[in-house]
C-alpha cells in the first residue's frame, strides 16, 4: 500500500489522506503523518505559487 502511495505521487497522498480518515483505517500515527505531509506539501506548493506570481 505504502508503495503505491510514492509511486502515484502526492496528490493520491491529499485525495486519499481524507478518505482514510472519514473510514478510521490505519492507525491514528498514520493519519498524523499523512496530514503533516499534506500540510507541509501544501506549503511547498503555495511557496511555489507566489514565487511564479512575483517572478511573472
């Protein structure tokens, strides 16, 4: 599963993180870690984001 997860990238990471949560599957650690893996990602991207936007 874990595999599966690096392979399809982060956004399968994002769409799934919320779903795994609403079915309670997995432990509460893991959980914890794919929301601060989302987090942390989300900043990356929105990072990213504004240095498009001031460099344009």
């Amino acid at each position: 599963m874990k595999k599966n997860y690096y392979k399809r990238g982060i956004g399968y990471v994002f769409l799934n993180a919320k779903f795994y949560e609403k079915l309670g599957i997995g432990k509460k650690e893991e959980s914890v870690i794919i929301t601060a893996i989302q987090t942390i990602a989300m900043a990356i991207m929105f990072y990213i984001l504004l240095v498009l936007a001031f460099s344009l």
